[in-house]
C-alpha cells in the first residue's frame, strides 16, 4: 500500500516505512546504539530526499527515545547536573548543524555530502562493531579489565571544576559543554550521535557505563527535539507523516527487541548489524561512483 | 460501466455540439469539467472529444500550472560523481501534452507551430532559470529531457482518435502529483499547413487534499509547525511505548 508523504513529495509504501522504523526500535532496544545512522541511508535509498530523510530521522529520534529516556530519568541513570552544559553544548553544535545543512541544501550539495559522511561514519562504526564483537567472542566472561587513567593534565587546568556526585568525578564544565557542541553536529543529517557520546563520556568523562547510556539518551532528546524545530522552522524539511510511522513502527520494534535481546547474545547481533553498515556504505560509495545515465537530475521546488 | 457513461455523455454532446460546429468548425468538450484532489487521489483520466466540420489534423494540448523544479549537473570530483550548484527552475508547466491526429510536423509548418505554441519549446516560454550565473546553460533543454522522461512532458503525434468524419476523441491520462489550479487545454483544427478552426476549454483541479493542505503550512507557518508536528511526536511515542509497556504487563 502506497502513501504519499505531502513534504517529501513522494510515494513511499507504508509496510516499508513501518518496517524500517521496526528495524530501528529493535536496534535501540536489542544494541543500546540509536539506529538513526542507518534509518537515513535506507530512507534516502527509497526515494525520499537527502533533507527530509535526515531532519525526520530527527523527529522520529524525540518519539522513539522519549519513553527510554524517562525510564533512565526514573531510575537514577542520568547525570543531571552533567547533562545540563552537556545539552547546552549540543544545542550550539545542533544550531550550526542546521544552518550547514540549510546552506548546503540551498547550494544543492546536501545530498552529496551525506553520501560521503555516512559512508565514513558507517565504516567506521562498523568496524569498531566488527572488533569488538569479536574481542568479545574470544573473551567470553574474561570481562573488560581497561582501568580508567588519572585525568590528563589539560583537562585539569580548564576553568570551572565542577564535582558531578552522580557519575563520581570532577571535570570542568566546559568539557561536556565541547563534547556535546561537537557530537551535537550529527543529528543535523540525521544521526543521534549516541554511539559517539557513549564513548566519549566513557572513556573521557570517565562516567560509569550504565550512567552515560542514560545521560547520553536524555541529552539526545532534547538535542533532537531542537534539531527537528529547526529543520522543519529553517528547511521546511520534517515529514509529519514520515515521522510517525517510523515512531509506531519503532516502538513495536523496541517490544521485540528488548524479548529478542534475552534469547540472543548481542556479539552476534553486532556483527550482523555491522555487516548491515558495511554493506549500506558500499552502495553509497556505488551511488557516488557510477556514471549517471543523465548528466543532470530533478527534484521538487520548494514553493 | 466507465465506457458506456463515456460514450453516453459523447453521445448527448454531440447532438448540441453539431449545430455549433458549423460555425466554429471545431467544438470540444471535457469528460470531467473539474478534478477534485482527495487524500487518495492516484491519478485521473480525462477525455476530450469534439467534432470537427472539415476534414484535417486535430490537435490537442494540455498545459497545467506552473511548478517550480530544482536542476542540478552531475560533476565528476576525482573518481565520484557529485550534484553541482542548484538551479531553481520557476514558470515551466509541471505538465504539458501535445497530442494529435497525426504527427504536428506533418500537418503545420514551423512556423505555423511556433505562432500558435504547438511545440515543448514554447511550453517552456515563460519559464526562467534562477541559480549561480552559468550554473547549467542549457536547462531549458535539460528540463524538457527529464520531463519527457519522467512523462510529464508528452508529445504523441497518434494521440488523436479520428473515429470518422467528424468525431474525435483524445484520452489524457493526470498522474498523482499534479498541482491545483486552471488548466489550459486547447484544441486545433490544422487543414493545408494552417490551423483552420480551433477551441480553447479550461479543467479545474480542485480542492487540495489534506496532504497538500498541510504541506503548505509547513512553508507558511514552518515554525510552528515544526514545534506542532515535533511535540507530537514526542507526545506519540512516549503514550505509545507507555501503553504498549501497561498492554504487555496485563
């Protein structure tokens, strides 16, 4: 069964679109990564343009994250007190994120560089998968013995040390506030940024795991919450009808993923997720790559 | 049941078409004199037939609104093949068809045609490129090449039925994404290289869709109804999973 998406001016099928949103929630749930950086590349692959396939992976990121994200409000897994210049980083990053992409659409080369970004970051993200499901295989139970250093003396010597008693360290504020600016460029195209910031307050911020998987998920939220304004406000580019059925499909995915997650070892979900991520980038590369059969393309004015 | 209410209207304006047409030579008429857009509009099919008094080619085109259309030229960077700068194509039709009897090069000389607009070209007259100077100078020809591929554009020079010596009949077949407004259709009749008699009828495309009425206020009203439709979606996914979390557990 066709619809047709009044923003993104395309005829899509509505079981895909379910299923791709299916797909995501599993992901979230079964992986703990957000999925946006694959919902976009298989939107786009489908038809809808680059723009509106990545601002409505924004909106459906606030939809698919509100209800984990209050369940970890609840049970103590969010550093607020992190969370806060944390958020206002990555409102910052976010802002910039849209007027980048609002100019590169203008100029017609947004599509162009998602290609490219995605192609980086999904290789990237992939192989780290790949290694770490596969470390984990041969480990099996040895657990992960990396202690955290001491703090490196640059970090030590920025104004404004703030104790954050919830995740036990002490760092200046201004660390979350750049990690957040940085990481809050990505939902700009469409990615959460989860699967950066939850290593980076790890291994970093030197948060305990279970907390910056909360705190991480909170400030995603609201980055997104920002980002899909912005990209409907500034690119006319959210698809309403886009969003929610990748919302209703994701939420039903989150069910399964959270009963599939139980029965299956996730090394081995990560491996098949990341064969999944390598097979996206290489057709994005053969996008980039091939001739086209006309050397001009057409797409739909914005009024 | 669609062919025989067709023929049957075909029938009934024939009798008060025929006196007119020895006037005028040429009278046409529509199957639907408007289209109304619904949520689940997937396309119309609208018949213009007429009688004509002379014998000669019959000529029949449709020009819908204009829509605005974004061109871009793939450039090779290195081994990749990216977009180059955008150009905003404003005033060009979305649709436009030329269909006759017989093929227009045969039955009107090129000026003949050009006078009386029977070419894609002047389809195109009115249309103006918007984008980095010299961006892609040949976008006129560009623009008809992809609308002609895409089926918007048609030229069918055996899209006219002569089903004897007066009647005619033409079938247009709207695809889903046309856009609201007046459209144009003008009928030619062509004898001896020149246009002989001919009749202009108007179609209206009515009513949009609730598809297209939203889409219009995410322009107008971008902001707000960013905050509407992001909030929605918050407020969807969290009632959702809460409600499916309550359904599980009972």
């Amino acid at each position: 069964m066709d619809i047709f998406l009044p923003l993104a001016h395309v005829d899509v099928n509505l079981w895909l679109i379910l299923s791709f949103g299916g797909i995501i929630g599993l992901l979230s749930s079964a992986l703990g990564v957000g999925g946006g950086f694959l919902l976009t590349p298989l939107l786009i692959f489908s038809g809808v343009p680059p723009i509106v396939a990545a601002a409505t992976s924004a909106t459906q990121i606030v939809g698919t994250s509100a209800a984990g994200s209050y369940s970890h409000l609840r049970l103590g897994n969010v550093d607020v007190k992190m969370a806060v210049p944390g958020l206002l980083g990555s409102w910052v990053g976010a802002s910039a994120g849209v007027w980048i992409a609002r100019v590169l659409e203008r100029g017609g080369h947004f599509g162009t560089m998602v290609s490219f970004v995605y192609m980086i970051v999904l290789t990237t993200v992939a192989v780290s998968m790949f290694w770490e499901s596969v470390n984990a295989m041969r480990r099996r139970g040895a657990g992960s013995a990396e202690a955290p250093g001491a703090a490196t003396g640059f970090t030590s010597r920025l104004p404004w040390q703030t104790d954050f008693p919830v995740s036990g360290v002490r760092h200046s504020v201004l660390l979350p506030f750049g990690l957040g600016a940085a990481v809050g460029l990505l939902p700009a195209i469409g990615m959460g940024g989860g699967f950066v910031l939850v290593p980076l307050m790890i291994y970093v911020l030197k948060m305990p795991t279970k907390v910056a998987v909360g705190t991480s998920l909170f400030q995603l939220v609201f980055t997104t919450l920002l980002v899909s304004i912005m990209q409907a406000g500034l690119n006319h580019a959210v698809d309403p009808y886009l969003a929610l059925l990748l919302i209703l499909g994701s939420i039903f995915g989150v069910q399964i993923g959270t009963r599939l997650s139980a029965m299956l070892p996730a090394e081995q979900l990560r491996l098949l997720l990341a064969v999944v991520l390598i097979g996206v980038s290489v057709k994005l590369l053969i996008g980039l790559l091939s001739m086209p059969h006309f050397p001009v393309t057409m797409s739909a004015g914005v009024q | 049941m669609k062919t025989l209410a067709v023929l049957l209207s075909l029938a009934c304006a024939l009798t008060g078409a025929r006196a007119a047409s020895a006037a005028d030579g040429l009278t046409a008429e529509l199957s639907h004199a408007h289209v109304e857009i619904t949520s689940h509009f997937t396309g119309k099919r609208i018949l213009v037939y007429g009688v004509r008094s002379h014998p000669g080619t019959v000529i029949v085109k449709l020009v819908s609104p204009p829509e605005e259309v974004n061109l871009s030229r793939k450039i090779r960077v290195g081994p990749f093949w990216v977009n180059g700068a955008k150009v905003a194509v404003r005033g060009a039709p979305a649709i436009a068809y030329l269909s006759s009897s017989a093929p227009l090069k045969q039955a009107l000389g090129a000026r003949e045609r050009e006078r009386y607009g029977l070419t894609l070209d002047a389809v195109l007259g009115g249309a103006s490129a918007h984008g980095p100077p010299g961006a892609l100078p040949d976008w006129r020809a560009a623009l008809l090449r992809l609308k002609e591929r895409a089926g918007y554009y048609r030229v069918d020079g055996h899209g006219v039925d002569l089903l004897n010596r007066h009647l005619f009949r033409t079938i247009i077949d709207l695809p889903a994404d046309i856009p609201i407004g007046r459209y144009h259709i003008e009928v030619y009749l062509a004898h001896g290289g020149r246009v002989v008699a001919h009749d202009d009828l108007r179609l209206a495309v009515l009513q949009p869709s609730f598809e297209r009425r939203l889409a219009r206020i995410a322009h107008r009203r971008s902001w707000a109804f960013g905050t509407a439709v992001t909030l929605l979606a918050l407020v969807f996914g969290l009632s959702l999973s809460i409600g499916l979390r309550w359904f599980t557990r009972a």
